[in-house]
C-alpha cells in the first residue's frame, strides 16, 4: 500500500502592535485607520453658468445636475490610500464618510467637504449676450403665407438641432418675423445650415446660399451666411398643371400628386397651382357614365364634370374651375 504525505502549512498569528488584537498584519485595520489618512479631499471649485445653469467639466461646459456634478467632482479629486478598499461614500451635510477595508477589517473615514460654486458666463451665453451669430435662416412660402403648422414644425426642428448640440455657438440669438416669412439668426454656422436643409425637407422645398463677409480676424476673412428657405406654394390637396395634366397634391414634402383623370403617380416639382384646397366647393356623385359625372353641388346645383379617378355614386367630391371648366376629383381619393 503506497503511502501519500501530505503536508499541511502552520498558520501563524500576529498581534496588533497598538491594541493587541489577533490579526494577520502588524497592526490591525481599525488602528490604521486612526493613525493614518486614508481618505484625502482638497477644497474644490464647480463653475456654473449663471445664466444656463451649464457646468463646466473636462469634457467642456454641458447640461447637468448640480448634485450629480458635485459628485462627480469629488471621486476626480479625492484620493485613496492604496490598501483601502472603497465600498461606499456619502455625502452628510458638509463631510465626505467612506466606507470600505483596509487590513481585513470594515472601516469607515469622513473628512471635511469644502467647496465653493463659481457662477460665471459660460462661452455660449456670452456670445449670445454680445449678439453673436453666424448664420441667418431666411423661410419663405412661395405665394402664401407660412401657416401655424409650419411655424410649429420650424420650432420643434430647431429646438431638436440645438438639443442635440453642445457648442459654444450653438444657439438661437432671436426669431424676427418679417411680412414675408421669419427669419432665424444663429450663433453657428453649421447649425443654420442644419436647421434649413431639415426645414426643406419636412415641408418640401429648396434652400439656397449667400455669403459676405463680416469682419477680417488675423488677416482671414470671417463670412456671415444666410440661408433661404423656399417652401412649396403647393399644400395637400391643392391643384396643380402639370405638363397639360391636371393633378391633386398628395404629399407636398416629396412633391408628389396624383392625375385626377387617371390616379397615375405624378412628380409635381415645377408645376403650376391652378386651385387652392380653402377655395374649392364641394359636392356628391349622384350619376355617372363611362365619361360623365353628374353631381350636387354644395348649393343644391346640379353641374356635370369629366368622369374623375375613383368617382362613385354617393361619394363626396372637391370642385373647381379651371380655364372656365369645372371639374372634380373625390374628397377621399
């Protein structure tokens, strides 16, 4: 029978030099702790905005929590001793307590929390004080005015780009509304370029581009852009020519319409208005023939029109008059 040894390690146990208590270091968690610092914090400074309430970090000036910034600045500063294990601070009134181990034993260390807010002007208020901009965003409609819808899509638009930015020049100076349209002043080039291809693109239009130049900084020309902003004169449900065939509007942003005659698709980009929606009558199919419908308009008259796409007997229908014609096309086409 083959014999196995097996040999065990002696555990040994040393005593606390200052208490005298069993531990496995010279000198026990408890009694470092009360002789040594373990936990170490400088007076510190927070800069707020006093305007934005921004708070100046490493990353820059940004939107954030005084509470959370102060904490935030306390683990950049505070320094640790490098045995002692951190398990948790808290903040109780004006003292930092951390909890943690050292040496095998639960303990817990407080020092005092000083620090002061700075309450300044951050870079972006002070421009926008100083009435700084870069960019004017000029929005037109061709041959209307801009209703209250597009002016609400406008400011969600901008609100949403300046959101989602965070430089110093990234903000709104003021709104002016002009007899022709508004007109938005912008401390960032680039987020008026923004805002104008976002507008053309919701409400269907073109932007286009004009430079001059503003001032000369260390010999390099600074331009002022300004953007305008054209929206469609077309809306849904308007009329429009286009190459001789007569469409409604069905979506004004893609311009695009559909030929009341035929129902075929049709891109209305350059077309001709020849109806608005608010000055059309409004009528119900009482007869149809293979060219013909007969209809009731909304005074009790009765008026024939050219068969339309999607005419049905008892559907309600828009009318108008075109070159001394009328015609027709359903409400729900």
């Amino acid at each position: 029978m083959e014999l196995k040894f097996i040999i065990r390690n002696p555990t040994f146990y040393v005593k606390c030099i200052v208490c005298g208590k069993e531990s496995d270091y010279k000198i026990c968690g408890k009694c470092f702790s009360e002789r040594n610092r373990l936990l170490n914090l400088q007076k510190f400074e927070i800069e707020v905005c006093s305007r934005c309430e921004s708070v100046k970090t490493q990353r820059g000036w940004v939107k954030k929590d005084l509470k959370k910034a102060i904490e935030e600045k306390i683990l950049e500063e505070m320094q640790l001793f490098p045995d002692f294990r951190l398990e948790n601070l808290e903040i109780a009134e004006k003292v930092l307590i951390a909890s943690g181990e050292i040496y095998g034993e639960k303990v817990s260390v407080s020092v005092p929390l000083n620090y002061r807010i700075h309450r300044i002007a951050c870079p972006r208020c002070s421009r926008k004080s100083g009435g700084y901009y870069e960019a004017i965003v000029q929005i037109r409609a061709r041959g209307r005015e801009l209703k209250s819808e597009d002016l609400s899509i406008i400011d969600k638009i901008t609100r949403e780009i300046i959101e989602e930015s965070s430089g110093e020049k990234d903000f709104i100076l003021k709104v002016e509304e002009k007899e022709s349209g508004i007109d938005l002043y912008f401390g960032s080039r680039k987020i008026g370029e923004k805002v104008s291809r976002r507008v053309a693109q919701e409400l269907g239009g073109s932007v286009s581009v004009t430079k001059k130049i503003h001032t000369r900084i260390d010999g390099r020309d600074v331009y002022r852009y300004t953007y305008l902003v054209r929206l469609s004169e077309a809306e849904e449900n308007d009329v429009v020519l286009k190459d001789g065939k007569i469409c409604v509007v069905k979506n004004a942003k893609m311009q695009k319409g559909m030929e009341i005659m035929t129902g075929k698709s049709v891109n209305i980009r350059n077309s001709r208005i020849i109806a608005k929606r608010d000055s059309m009558d409004w009528g119900i199919i009482t007869n149809l023939d293979e060219h013909i419908a007969e209809i009731m308009d909304s005074s009790g008259r009765i008026i024939l029109v050219p068969k339309p796409y999607g005419a049905e007997i008892g559907k309600e229908v828009l009318i108008f008059e075109f070159e001394k014609k009328k015609y027709a096309f359903p409400k729900e086409i």
